[in-house]
C-alpha cells in the first residue's frame, strides 16, 4: 500500500466581514438547484417547420406582405390630414382569414382611450412642473383620434368594420385562403397632436409663428399575423411600440409650396419640389464626405416669411419597409453627405433637417452621427439597404426611429451655447434612432411584446458606435459598473423577458440591462470573435424577417457554439444581481516527511498560530519554584514535542526504503498549493476573472470559466499550483462582471481609505430680524419713492443734472446707506432711472442689493433683489 503525502495548511485565512442587509442574499443556504440545466419548454418554444432548433427561420418560415399606396394632404391651419391609402394584403399563411386587424394608433389622443384610462394618476403630494400641468391640461381637452370615412373593397364595395380603440377589425366578404392577395381601400381623416402633449409625433410651434410638423403612426396600418401569436391585437397603451409586416410604400405627400419634406424612402419627383441649385448641392453631397448645405438658413427664412401661392406634392417611394413617417415645415434647413456602405452600389445619402433652433449644435453634429451610425451598424449588424437615412430636429423631445428616418430632440442653448450633455445627448441619440433601422426596421422584432429585442440589442450596438466616435466618450451605458444599482434594487425590478406595458424602470429593465449582457458575453464570457460572429449571423439569417426571443438564444448559442442557458436564465429570465465574493485563499505546500524539516516546520506553525501570551510576557522576571528546588526538574519539565527522536529518523528511513524513486521525487516538490474560494452570496452565477499579484511583484491574470460552479452554484473552489506565494487575488480587476458589491472582491481584504468633507456654518436667521429687514426694506422703498417724485421731471435723460440732484439730497435708504442712482437712455421704455440700494451688507453688486425703476411721471416698480426679479430684466447697477 502507498503511504499518504499529506498536504499541510502554511497561510491562514483570513475572513472577512460581508454586509448581510441585501435582499437577495437568503437567510439559509439556497437549495441545491441546477442554474446550467436547458431551457425548457416553460421558457423557450420547441422548435418547428417555421422555426429551427438552430435559431434560424425554418423550411417553412412565413411571414404577411401589405404594400399601401397613400395620398395624404396636410392641412396646417387646421392641424389636420386627410388621407386616401389603397392596401394589398398578401396572406401568405398557411391559414384562411376570415377577417383582418387594423391598427389605429392615433386613437390612443381620445379622451376616452384605454391607454388615458389606464394611466395612474401622478403623486400630488410632490407637486407637478409646469410642463407637466401643460400636459395634462391639454391631454384632458385635446379631441384626437382618427375618424374613419370609408373601408370598400377594390370594386367600390363597403366593407363592415368594427373599432375597438387603437384597433380596427375589417370583415372580410369570403375568407382569404393561403397564397390569396385582398386590395381595399381607407379613407380617413385624423388631428395632429400639438407639441404640449405629443408623444412620438406632432406639430411644434414657434413663438413667430413658424410651425414644423413630424408625422409617425399616422395612418391605418395593418396589424401583424404570425405564425407564433396569430393576430397581434394587444392595443396600443403609448409605452408598448410597434408590430407591423413588411411591404412596399408608394406615398404622395401634399403640402403647401413653401414646405419642405423628409420622408421615408427614395424621393422620385425632386425637378418638381427642388430648385435646380438644391438638386445641384444634392448631387454634389452625394460624392462628399462631410455636409454641405442643400437648404441654408436663409432660404429657409425665405421659405418662412414668404406666403404660400399653392401646395405641392412630393412622391416617395420604399421597397420592403415596414413603416412611413415624415416631417415637413417651411422652417428647415437641410444638409447632406454620402456614404460608402459595403455592397451598395451609390453611397447613401445620410441628411438632417433643423429649425433655427437647432442651429450650431445641428450643423456640426447631427448629419456626422447618422454617417458614423451608418458605418458602425454596417460592420457589428450587417451592410445598410436603403438609399437614404434622416435625423430631423422638432417636436420629439427624446427620438424616434421609422424606416429611413429619425425625429431627434436635443437643441443647444437660446445664446446658441451649449451643454456637454446636450452635445452628447445629440450624438448618442441621432446613433440610437439610426440604429433602429436594423432592430426592428430589419430585423423586425415584436416591439409591443419584447422590447429589449429591438432597444436593448440596438443600445449594444449603440455602445459600439459611441466607442469608436471619440476616446473616452461621455456616455457609460452598457458598460458593466453602469447596471449595478439598478440589479441591486430587486425588490423594483422584473426579469428582462416582460411584456413591454408590464415593465418597470423602463429604461434600465429595455435598455441598459440587456445591452450590458450583451457586452459582458462579448468581453467576457465569450470572447469578441466568437460573439461578433454569432451577432453577424443572427442579423443575417433575421434581416427582413421576424424573429422570437428564442431564434436570439438558440442563434447565438449555435454560431457562437456555447451552451448559454445558464446565462439567458440568469440575465433574462430572473432579477438576481451578480454578488460573487472571495471567502478565502489558502496556500498548502508539500510536507518533506523528512523529521528535521517537518518538526522545525510544526514548531514555526505553532509559534506563529499560539504567540507567547501577554500574561507569559509579564512573568518573565517572576520567581518560580523550580528555580529555588531544582530536584523538582523532570524529563517532562524539558521535553520539546518538536525534537527529533531515533524513532521519528528510523520510521522515515522505513518511509523512504518501501517509495518508489518517482513517489520519492515528489517529496522533494516546491509547488505551492493555492486554494481559492468563491460565494455567489445567492446571486447569478459568472465567470471569474482574477488577478493574482504574487509576493515577488509579478502579476497573472486569469479567468476561470463559468463552469466552476456546476456542481454548486453557491459556493466553488479553485486550486492553482505555481512555484511562488500569492500576495493577494483581485476578483473582477477590470469591473466586467457588473457585480453589486465589490467589496469582497479583493482577499485579504483591504484597508480602505476614504474622506469627508467639512461644511461652513450656515448662517441662520430669526422672525425679529427678518421682521427688522421688512421694516427698513420698507424705509427703502419710502425713500426712493420720495427722492423719484421730486426728482423724475427734472433729470429725465440728463446726467449732469441727475448729478447735481444726487450732490444736492442724496437719497438713503433704510440702513442709513447711499442709494444709487442710474440715467437710462431716453429710448429706454422701462423709465427714467434705475435706484439700487446696496441692502443690509451695504455693499453694491451682492445679492441682496434692492432695486426699483422710476418712471418718468415719478412713481417707481416694486423694489426687489435680482432673485426676485423676473431673470429677463437686466442686473442691478447704481452709481
């Protein structure tokens, strides 16, 4: 029989504290469950004819076509369109329709709508802004909503149609069999929201008068049917976006002369609507790669300022999209560039149109964020297929994003100044909204059911854009560090696979989150080539058609070939936050068996574990009895446990005689045995990314995978043999892990440093003192009133005899200081002189310096501090 090596602990442990107050963490072990075990049914659909195993659409994959043909004419007084849209469905089912689904998203503006109803009513207690008010006041008063004026048949024939709040259904005169193609025509009229309540579209206003209008979900479109939910008629709430089939678009637009139209598609008719110098800059911008002007700022002025002598109609038209919008206004201008995308044989033209509001921010950002959010999608998704891509500046606040065009918000200051986050905010939204065009313009995910499909997948590729448009760019979303708070805070959140009107923390839940899991696969789980591959290859196979959460999961796993479950159970399907901890590092080493070395080694572990007691320390100097009757002294007062008898030498030359010279050599090893151990402390389970810094300065990373914690997703250990002592392992040193609590991610544990600021005293006041500021404010005002009375005919406009006056009774106010006195210029319309009293700290120019205007019949404004005044009135001066 072999004799046992026994190992032997040389490092002890360490164990920190870990804060126990977080709700995810049980208060008992957690049950032994298997977070690698496959999706089920309960979570994915089985595959099918229409949807393979892979991930990709199946031998008998199917989806609807509706082509529409649309007249629209924009009435701008009356804020009002009226619409003609001749519709043909292609049913392309295997199903017979005996009906079809219309969607009408523009009841969702009726008083009495599902999606008013169902709003919860504000928290009063915490007051409302003005804007807020604006919009409930408008909201309650504005009567929106479609009216339907006809539904026949392409022989004339009315069809029976039933409304149902944003849905209509349409009876059909005999049932549409498969392969079977129906053509019926709408006619419909509907309001334009006005900006104070406007949601995704909607008409601004400008104080002069201009308006500019930008049109989405404005006419009746035809609701998808699938073959995984057959009709999708959940009504539209106003979070939930859009389901809708791909077809081709053949649109007129009518407006007056003077406006200006971007729309969705190719515009075929420009020798009617353009000048011949604008098709001219067009052509030109087509082979540029930076902007050039196709509509300056002045033409633009022309536009407004010119009165309208007719209308005019501009004619676009898109192949395969599955949705129109538009914008127009006299008040644009329109700049435009072309860009090389890979496969297409003419650049697209990426364009932008502004107000003059937009002015400066506009013209230097807008139209080079849609080219770089071009080029950056052509490489992560896949090349872009249509000729031209917008971002348009008006009445959307935040953007939206429609086939081939953009509504974006950001503007810079009234001085034409502007915030680094507003210029951010332009950049990474124009990338944003452009980014639909591939999820879900493209890849034409169910935004009403499963938002993340098409934000969060788009937010990802939006962080890839952002990092390649400047280093160090100012925007965090997606990065791991940016989620944490959000997955801390379970007891608010729900999984990422809700329905979009069930979410909560919209933003983080849509958004952030699942574009953070993205990412983290890409870095860190894994791997960039593996993941840009499969990423490439579920844009691919999906372009243009519809795909399920489950043809995500299954193409990712089947390209990237890893077995994802744990973690799409873990991201998607649960709210747990990743809180993987470091309990502890042991270091073991060999034991030599050989008696001198193991009993030196035994005695130094004692020494170290069993330090001499402060009570041994203190009787150093005291008398023993020993020391006075030496014959008390025994072989058991000088017995050292640790020496090395004949017998210990003779068992190990016993030892040594019966091993193998191989088991031998193994006495000899040097290796150091390191032993970590980790906690997911009830969270995700994740890979382990180290950093292990050894006592000789050198440092190994490394990263263990997530397979460690297959046979216990709670706790999990790791050995790693090298040939030198740890210092200290780091968990996580580069944050990939989005992991909530960092503070057990370095053992031991370190002394953190921090610090505190110190306040100033804040100076308080009393009601006899503010009674006593009242008193003399009052004084203040009498005086001045007095001094302006005798005085306002006298100096009106005249400096040198306003000098003489002041020289002659100077006026004080009530702190016993000098008031002082400024002329205004005789056109000045607010009055004769300015009086400023420089208040209780008698010093001008403070804040609380108190002013008044004197009119020119004698009587003065009401004497104010520049905090109470209105901020359009000018600064207090006085001499």
């Amino acid at each position: 029989m072999r004799p046992i090596i026994l190992l032997t602990l040389t490092l002890t442990t360490v164990v920190s504290a870990h804060p126990d107050d977080h709700p995810w963490r049980p208060e008992r072990l957690l049950p032994r469950e298997d977070p690698f075990a496959r999706l089920d049914d309960a979570e994915l659909p089985s595959p099918n004819r229409f949807r393979a195993a892979s991930g990709a659409p199946g031998p008998d994959y199917w989806q609807q076509q509706v082509d529409y043909d649309i007249g629209v004419r924009l009435d701008p007084i009356a804020h009002q369109l009226e619409g003609h849209e001749a519709i043909t469905y292609h049913n392309n089912s295997p199903d017979t329709l005996h009906w079809l689904w219309v969607q009408l998203e523009q009841n969702r503006f009726r008083p009495d709508a599902r999606g008013e109803l169902a709003t919860t009513a504000p928290n009063l207690e915490h007051g409302m802004s003005f804007d807020g008010l604006r919009r409930h006041l408008g909201r309650a008063e504005f009567q929106g909503g479609m009216h339907i004026e006809r539904v026949v048949n392409d022989r004339g024939e009315s069809l029976p149609f039933v409304i149902d709040g944003t849905m209509m259904r349409i009876d059909l005169p005999k049932p549409l069999k498969p392969g079977g193609i129906f053509q019926f025509t709408i006619d419909w009229t509907g309001v334009v929201v006005p900006d104070d309540i406007a949601g995704r579209s909607g008409y601004e206003t400008f104080d002069d008068g201009r308006t500019l209008y930008q049109i989405a979900q404005w006419f009746p479109r035809l609701a998808a049917y699938t073959d995984y939910d057959g009709w999708q008629t959940r009504p539209f709430l106003g979070r939930g976006e859009f389901t809708l089939e791909f077809g081709n678009y053949d649109v007129s637009i009518t407006v007056p002369d003077t406006y200006l139209v971007g729309a969705t598609g190719a515009l075929t008719n420009p020798r009617k609507v353009l000048t011949s110098a604008q098709r001219n800059r067009l052509a030109e911008a087509r082979d540029s790669d930076t902007p050039i002007m196709i509509v300056t700022r002045e033409e633009s002025d022309g536009f407004v300022d010119a009165t309208p002598q007719g209308e005019k109609t501009w004619h676009f038209e898109a192949d395969n999209v599955r949705d129109f919008a538009f914008s127009t206004s006299p008040a644009f201008a329109w700049d435009a560039m072309g860009v090389q995308i890979p496969g297409q044989d003419e650049p697209v033209m990426a364009m932008s149109m502004w107000p003059k509001e937009g002015d400066g921010l506009w013209d230097q950002y807008s139209t080079h964020a849609v080219a770089h959010a071009l080029e950056s999608y052509s490489q992560t998704a896949m090349p872009y297929p249509w000729p031209v891509a917008w971002s348009v500046n008006g009445v959307v606040g935040g953007g939206m994003e429609y086939p081939m065009m953009t509504f974006n918000g950001p503007r810079p200051e009234e001085d034409g100044t502007w915030t680094e986050r507003a210029k951010y905010g332009l950049i990474s939204v124009v990338i944003h909204e452009v980014g639909h065009f591939w999820f879900p313009m493209i890849v034409n995910s169910d935004e009403r059911q499963w938002t993340w499909m098409d934000e969060g997948v788009n937010s990802y590729h939006q962080f890839l854009a952002e990092r390649s448009w400047e280093e160090d760019y100012a925007r965090s979303r997606a990065l791991p560090r940016s989620i944490t708070g959000y997955m801390q805070d379970v007891e608010h959140a729900r999984p990422i696979m809700t329905a979009s009107e069930s979410i909560l923390q919209f933003g983080n839940n849509a958004y952030a989150k699942p574009a953070t899991a993205l990412n983290v696969l890409r870095e860190t789980v894994v791997g960039r080539d593996l993941f840009d591959h499969a990423m490439h290859a579920y844009t691919r196979r999906w372009a243009f058609k519809r795909p399920e959460p489950a043809d995500f999961f299954r193409t990712i796993e089947d390209a990237s070939g890893r077995d994802l479950d744990w973690f799409w159970r873990g991201w998607f399907y649960d709210t747990r936050p990743v809180d993987i901890g470091i309990e502890d590092v042991q270091t073991w080493r060999v034991s030599s068996g050989e008696p001198a070395v193991k009993k030196a080694a035994d005695k130094a572990e004692q020494d170290r574990d069993e330090p001499t007691t402060i009570t041994e320390q203190r009787n150093v100097e005291t008398a023993r009895r020993a020391d006075r009757f030496p014959e008390l002294i025994d072989f058991y007062s000088t017995f050292e446990a640790h020496d090395v008898t004949p017998a210990d030498t003779r068992a190990w030359e016993k030892l040594l005689g019966e091993l193998e010279a191989k088991d031998r050599d193994l006495l000899e090893t040097d290796s150091l045995f390191h032993v970590i151990r980790f906690n997911t402390n009830g969270g995700l389970v994740m890979p382990l990314p180290l950093q292990i810094v050894y006592e000789d300065g050198t440092v190994e990373d490394i990263t263990l995978p997530a397979d460690l914690w297959r046979s216990d997703h709670r706790r999990a250990a790791k050995m790693l043999i090298r040939d030198k002592a740890i210092a200290h392992v780091l968990l996580d040193p580069n944050d990939e892990l989005a992991d909530v609590d960092r503070s057990d991610n370095r053992y031991p544990p370190e002394i953190e440093g921090s610090r505190f600021g110190l306040n100033p005293e804040r100076k308080t006041t009393n009601p006899m003192r503010e009674a006593d500021k009242e008193t003399k404010r009052s004084e203040t005002a009498s005086s001045m009133a007095k001094w302006g009375a005798a005085a306002a005919t006298r100096i009106a406009g005249d400096d040198d005899r306003i000098a003489a006056l002041f020289a002659e009774s100077p006026p004080r106010d009530g702190w016993g200081n000098p008031i002082g006195v400024t002329v205004l210029d005789l056109d000045d319309t607010t009055g004769v002189a300015r009086l400023v009293s420089p208040g209780p700290d008698t010093l001008h120019g403070t804040p609380d310096d108190l002013s008044a205007t004197l009119a020119s019949d004698g009587t003065l404004t009401p004497l104010l501090t520049a905090s109470e005044r209105p901020e359009k009135d000018g600064p207090d001066t006085g001499t």
